[in-house]
C-alpha cells in the first residue's frame, strides 16, 4: 500500500540533537571540550542505538539515560560524545568473580558498581578482552572511598509533567470500562482485574470479550517499572501502551480481545520468565520489544506455539525472513527505495531529475541516488547532475534549459544541505512561475520546521516516510489522550501513543472481520498503516505500506 497525501503544515517536532552518552569507551579516542576530556565516537552507516550499545558493551537505556535526545534517531556521521571513566581508586579488599557465558567488561563493572578503568587497572588482561571461565579480581570499597563509575557530559532530557505509572493507566480504562458494562446493562465488555507483581513482569489483564474464544494479545515490552525516575525511552513506551489503552477504551461494539501487559524490564531472565508463564500458552500475537535477543528469544516462542509476533521497533531484524510467524511493522530499505524510485518515475514524467551535490557536505543518500540513475536508465529518462560548493548560487542555475520541468534530488538528507539549495531553488520557482519545478526528499526532512519548512512549501516538495503526518495529532493528544490520563504524550516521531493506538486499532478491526486476528488484514491509520504481505511459504511477513508526504503541491 503507498499512501499519497498532501498537507499543508509540519506538526511533529525535530527530534536528532548532539548526544552524549556514558559507555565502555575505553578503547575509543578522547578529545578536550570545555577543559574536559570526552571519549567520542562516530556513528556508521546502518548503525542504530542499540548496535552501538552492543559494539560499546553497554546497554540502550544507559545510552538514552545520558543521550535523552538519541532515542528518537540517529544518523552516520553523527559524533556521540561520552565522558571518560579514569576513576581508579586502590582498593583495600577484593573478591572474586567468574565470567559467565555473553558477560562482558562493562556489564560487569555495572554488577559491581565500579569503573571500567578501575576494573581494567586491577584486570590488566581483561583490556584485550575476557571469556567464560576467566576469573576476575572485583575491588571492594567503603562508602567513603567508591570512585565514580561514571560521570554525565550532560544531564538527562527532563519533562515538566511525569506521567502517572502504567498501572495507574490501566485502573482508568478498567474503572471506564467497568462503567460501561454497568451502564449498557449487558456484558459487552468485561475487565479482568489489574495486576501488579513484585517482580515487576505483569501489569494488567485486560479483556474486552463477549463470547467464544477470544484474541489474546500480549504487550511485551520494558516499561521499566523498576527504573526510580522513568527515562524517556521508558515513558515513550509507556505512551505506546496508553495509546493503545485509548483504542481499546473507544470501543462502541463486543470485541473478542484479551489483552495481557508485561514489563521485561529490559531483561532476558525477566522474559523467559514471562514467556514460561500458563497464559502465555493461549497467546495469539505479541507485541515485542526492539532488542535482537528478545525478539529472537520471542520469535523462537511463537514458532513452537504458533502465535504471531509484530515488531514495531527493529527495523533492521530479519527475523520475518526465515519465521514465518513473525511480522516486521516497517518497510526495509530495499523496498523502500523501490516504492520511493518507482513514485519518481511514475509521478514526474516529462520532468528532468537534477540530482543536487554540495561538496562540502556528506552525500549520505548516494546509495539512493545510485539505485535511481539505474531506474532512470533503465527507463530512458535523462538527468542531470550539479556539483556546487557550500551555497548553491543562482548562476548555477542559468545552465538549466529555460523550458524544461525539473525535480531537484539532493543527495543528501541534512538538514544544512537543504539550507544550502533551499532559497536559491524557490527564487527559480518564482522566475519561472509557468513550469513545473519540484523538490523530492527524504524520511527526515518530516522532523524539519520553521523557516526551513516554509520553502518547502515554496518549492513545492514530496518526501517519502514510513509514517504519515497526521495532521490532527494535536487535537489527539490534547482530546482523546489527554482526556483519558490528564497528560500529552511525550514529543517525539514518531508519536508512540499514535502508534500504541493504529496498532490497536489493526488488530481490533482484523479481529472484528475475521472473528480472530489475520495478518492480511490492510489497516489505514492514523500515523502508521500495516498492509502485510507474506514473503514465501515458509517466512513471515512485511509491512509494504510507504507514504509520499507532498508540501505545497496541489
């Protein structure tokens, strides 16, 4: 499904700023900033939070803990900055530990509460690395004399309002729902008591059941309910289950759905131990989290219990490739560059593409733009192409034939390359008011506004995104949501609680139509749209869906 929509306004907020991030950095390089020493380090092509994570030996919440501002994106080349952890303090005491299968050097001194350097300074092998079985010496300290194990480049993003906890969203759409019942005078809804373990695993049972066997859909994501003070990945989280409590809240009509909550608290014994839980037999589909083990641990679930898994989180897992109960929630790359290469031929014939180069900035989209020179031989298009240095000025320009239409394509995605062409591009539109002249971009430029965003609208410009811009999420946030917990929705893009609440939406209409939830259902949403297709026999499912976001175009 490609979804074609024209607005007249950007909504969502910019999300990608300079992070900095605590992490096992040891082996990075160091620079002064501000009379501080700062490991660094330089983000790669393909490379997400919590690959990074991984390759630093650290965790995605301790990255967003000092790095508030990552957990919406980030991109190559952008530079993380973390401060360095040279805390050694000689110790009066120490025990021993044994390394156990996947430990690594900074989980470890995480366990202990000490640095990585002070660990490396009393471990001096342990710098080229450890295995299981070795044996490692742990300083012990008094109160008085623990070193640091870290310390913040910055303090974590803050949020004026804290949002209730997840339990106290859920009692509201139970006490609702409850009223419902009561007031309808019949069991078109019946709620299942809330729940609150120790442990921290379970949140709630809620069930919107009439009859027969229902739809049972587990929620398995880390809420992290054990965190003091939520971070912001939690609280986004958090809006993803609120959204879908909003869904499930407006239900006018029975629904057969058993919905269960569980907190993995971003651990894999905490999951294993949900997923060994009686209920968890009778799931139909779970919602899962975005770590490569815990999908996989899932996925492993689903296939020996026949229940599909929809990943919302992981773009890059190809779990669905080889599983065949597993359904990726976004487009891949590679289909998305198809879908975003085939609107271009389609939708601007008897235009000349001009692909835009500024040669003091990284063409981080080449690959794009390498595929659709491809395309546009194949398709015996002709094109142009503009180098230019820092500013595109309009002399430049003066070498374009002065009757032909254009759509400009940059070659790269920055915002600060945009800058660069913008102003000129939209005094070539005005020159030239009787031809067609068009700007088509990228994913990212939905996080741009301001200025920037008015000559989108000036040039007339198209961009591809796996999320729509829903025009009304304002009144969304500030009605339906709010309305529901007293609270807006943490900004960020994509919306968490639209997502929570298309997803709901999906599952509630599939279930409504064919009587139990069925991947094949196509569900047009708010901000998200889930049109599956099934890649072979014995393979799981993809999300086709891909928008064509258009400012300024009638």
């Amino acid at each position: 499904m490609v979804q074609i929509k024209s607005i007249s306004s950007l909504i969502l907020t910019a999300i990608l700023l300079l992070s900095s991030l605590c992490a096992n950095a040891f082996n990075l390089p160091s620079k002064t900033i501000n009379g501080k020493e700062y490991y660094y380090y330089n983000v790669q092509p393909d490379e997400t939070i919590y690959s990074i994570a991984k390759k630093l030996e650290t965790t995605k919440d301790e990255i967003v803990k000092y790095n508030p501002s990552a957990i919406d994106g980030i991109k190559p080349h952008d530079i993380l900055y973390f401060p360095k952890t040279d805390a050694v303090v000689e110790a009066t005491s120490f025990i021993n530990h044994t390394v156990q299968k996947k430990e690594t050097v900074y989980g470890i001194s995480r366990q202990y509460g000490i640095s990585v350097a002070q660990l490396i300074a009393d471990n001096p092998a342990a710098k080229d690395g450890i295995k299981t079985g070795d044996t490692l010496r742990i300083a012990q300290f008094t109160a008085t004399e623990q070193p640091k194990a870290y310390e913040t480049a910055t303090q974590p993003e803050t949020i004026e309002t804290e949002p209730q906890p997840v339990v106290a969203a859920t009692e509201t759409v139970v006490e609702k729902a409850a009223t419902i019942v009561d007031e309808a005078a019949q069991p078109a809804i019946a709620v299942t008591e809330t729940i609150e373990e120790n442990n921290g695993s379970t949140i709630a049972d809620i069930a919107y059941n009439n009859s027969g066997k229902p739809t049972e859909v587990a929620i398995v994501l880390p809420f992290m309910l054990c965190h003091e003070k939520a971070l912001k990945q939690d609280k986004l989280y958090t809006d993803f289950y609120r959204g879908f409590l909003t869904a499930l809240n407006q239900l006018q009509e029975p629904s057969n759905i058993v919905v269960r909550v569980y907190d993995t608290t971003d651990s894999i014994s905490t999951l294993k131990d949900i997923l060994a839980k009686d209920e968890m037999k009778d799931i139909d589909l779970i919602i899962a989290p975005e770590d490569d083990d815990h999908l996989e641990m899932i996925a492993t679930f689903a296939q020996e219990h026949k229940c599909h898994v929809l990943n919302l989180y992981n773009i890059k897992n190809t779990l669905h490739k080889e599983n065949e109960w597993v359904l990726q929630g976004n487009i891949n790359h590679d289909e998305m560059y198809k879908s975003a290469i085939n609107h271009i031929i389609q939708n601007y014939q008897g235009m000349t593409p001009v692909f835009l180069r500024n040669k003091e900035h990284i063409s981080d989209k080449i690959k794009f733009t390498t595929q659709l020179q491809v395309a546009l031989d194949t398709a015996n298009i002709k094109y142009k192409y503009l180098t230019y240095t820092d500013i595109l000025d309009d002399t430049e320009l003066r070498a374009l034939d002065d009757t032909t239409q254009y759509v400009f394509i940059p070659t790269s995605s920055a915002k600060k390359d945009l800058i660069s062409y913008a102003s000129t591009l939209c005094r070539f539109k005005n020159s030239n008011p009787n031809r067609r002249i068009e700007l088509f971009g990228y994913p990212e430029w939905i996080t741009f506004k301001g200025s920037i965003k008015e000559k989108m609208h000036q040039i007339g410009t198209t961009y591809y995104s796996r999320f729509d811009e829903f025009e009304d999420s304002e009144k969304f946030s500030s009605d339906a949501f709010k309305q529901e917990f007293g609270i807006k929705p943490v900004s960020s893009y994509p919306n968490q609680a639209l997502l929570g609440y298309d997803t709901a939406q999906y599952i509630i209409e599939s279930v409504a139509k064919y009587g139990k939830f069925t991947p094949e259902y196509n569900y047009e949403g708010l901000q998200n749209s889930f049109d599956f297709m099934k890649l072979d026999s014995d393979a799981g499912y993809s999300n086709c869906s891909l928008y064509f976001i258009s400012l300024g175009i009638e």
